[in-house]
C-alpha cells in the first residue's frame, strides 16, 4: 500500500479509494488491493518513478471476478 501511494500521481483511479494491499504476486509485480467501494484492483506497480498512466490498474467487482480473469489468462 505504501509504495502505491508513492506511486500514485493525483488524478489516479485508487486515488480517492482508500487501498488496501491483500495480496501479492512477486513474479509480475501486482498487487491485489481492496478498495473503500468494495471492488478490487490489480494493480501493476513499476517500483521506480511516478508517470502519466501508472501505476496501471484493472478493476473486478469481487475476488471471484479477478480469480476467473487470472484463469483466463
């Protein structure tokens, strides 16, 4: 959570919705964060600089929504 909000320029999609990292995939630096509207985003972080258009995030209505995404990849 902390280096998503080091990473969030104002204006980003999370900005206003209070995340909370709840899992991690090391392999692809992703993060699974719930947020204060009750969906979840996956979000790629770089671990460098903030940029236009980053972190980049995908929004899924409930765990269940991202599990059957990560299937389909």
């Amino acid at each position: 959570t902390d280096q998503l909000h080091r990473e969030m320029l104002f204006g980003h999609p999370l900005h206003r919705l209070a995340p909370v990292a709840i899992a991690r995939d090391d392999s692809s630096d992703s993060v699974l964060f719930k947020t204060s509207d009750a969906r979840f985003a996956e979000v790629h972080l770089t671990w460098g600089e903030r940029a236009p258009g980053y972190p980049t995030t995908v929004f899924y209505t409930s765990v269940n929504a991202w599990a059957d995404a990560q299937v389909e990849e």
